[in-house]
C-alpha cells in the first residue's frame, strides 16, 4: 500500500514537473527574442502592405515571402520597449499586457499619407496566449484602416485556429474588411519549410 502511495507521488511529481518546465518550452521554442530590427522604410508605392510582428523570427519570415510573392512592401511591427530575449520574462509581460489590455508603445510607424495608399494588408503575427500579441493591437488602433482588406497570417505551437486572436483582429481592425476564413496557419516548427505553401496562399489571397 504505502508503495503504490509513493510510485503515485513520484507519477504527479514528474507530471509537474513535466508542466513546468516542458510545456513553456513547446510553446516558446529555443528561440531567441528578435522583436527590435525595423524593416526599411515603406514607401507607398505598392497597393500592399504586409505588416508582421515577430518575436523569434517565424512570422518575419513568412513575411518576407509574402512580400517577395505580391510585390507589397514589408513594414514590422517593433515595440518601444523590446520583450528580450528571455522566454520566460516574454511570457510574463505578454501575459499581463494581455490580462490589463495594455497597447504597449511602438516604435515603428507608417505616414497617414503613406498607409492611405495600401488597400490590402497581409498581417502577421505569432499567436501568444491564446490571443494577439498586444504590439498588434496597438498597430491595428493607429491608422485609419476603413476600406481596407486585411489578411491575416500567423504561426503558432498548437493554437492551429488561432484561438482567440482572429475575434480579437476584427474587434480592433475598425471599418477594415477582416478576411478571417483565409487566414494562413503554419507551426512554428514548420515555417522553415513552408516557402512554397507560404507564396502560393499569397499569390491565391492577391487575386
Ligand atoms: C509569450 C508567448 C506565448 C505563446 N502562446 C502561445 C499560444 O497560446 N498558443 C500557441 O499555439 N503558441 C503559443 N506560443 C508560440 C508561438 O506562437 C510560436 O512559437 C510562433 O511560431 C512564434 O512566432 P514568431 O517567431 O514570429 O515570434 C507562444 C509564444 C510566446 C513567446
């Protein structure tokens, strides 16, 4: 008796165990925080605009083949303050943003005169906590998005629908039209080998 008591001490030990310090791993990955390197300036000399935020280089880089597939020019979404390169302090600050529905300050930004030229945006971002990230929605409050047409992409460890983050971008994305159904979503684990299913999406969402 008192053995089976241990063997089932010893199994929830190693399932807690297993929680915390497995699972933020899966959903954080061994990235490192890259949320701090702006794109070149936009021009407006193109009808798109593929607007991403990043944090360990997933979504940047699906941003770039978009950009290479439709000829819309890439702007990132870059925090005042970055989230670093800690996973766990990331986590933490995302969490609470998200909890306190705080925009946090930006960086980066686009002329009015200029983002009036874009009538479509590809907008990418990774899913955090089942949500998304608040850069974003401080994005999405910034400009005057009325008419335009805004598709979504995004990477994610598992929230393969996106969890609550497409509700979320239309909420925010006032007088724009959301293409929710068309969203692009790939695993993070996957990106580096998503080139192909990455531009033709593009190519079939530009026509
Ligand atoms: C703070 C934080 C929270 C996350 N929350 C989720 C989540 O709720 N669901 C999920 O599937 N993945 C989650 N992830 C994993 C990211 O969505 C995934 O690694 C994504 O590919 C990262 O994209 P990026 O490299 O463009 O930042 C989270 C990652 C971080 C850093």
């Amino acid at each position: 008796m008192k053995k089976k008591v241990w063997i089932i001490i010893g199994i929830v030990v190693v399932v807690v165990a297993a929680a915390v310090l497995i699972l933020p791993r899966l959903f954080g990955g061994s990235h490192r925080g890259i949320d701090n390197e702006p794109e070149a300036n936009v021009a407006g000399e193109s009808k798109i605009l593929v607007a991403y935020f990043s944090w360990s280089g997933n979504g940047q880089q699906m941003a770039r083949w978009i950009a290479e597939e439709t000829g819309g020019e890439l702007f990132r979404i870059v925090p005042e303050e970055s989230y670093g390169e800690d996973y766990g302090a990331c986590a933490d600050r995302a969490k609470n943003e998200l909890d306190n529905e705080i925009r946090p300050a930006l960086s980066s930004h686009i002329d009015a005169d200029i983002m009036a030229q874009y009538d479509t945006i590809y907008l990418g971002f990774p899913i955090w906590w089942y949500d998304l990230p608040t850069p974003v929605w401080t994005f999405l409050e910034e400009y005057d998005l009325s008419g335009k047409t805004i598709i979504p992409f995004f990477s994610h460890n598992g929230s393969s629908s996106g969890a609550n983050s497409l509700n979320r971008l239309s909420e925010l994305a006032k007088g724009a039209t959301v293409l929710t159904d068309e969203a692009l979503s790939i695993p993070g684990s996957s990106v580096a080998d998503s080139e192909k299913e990455v531009k033709e999406w593009a190519a079939k969402e530009q026509k």
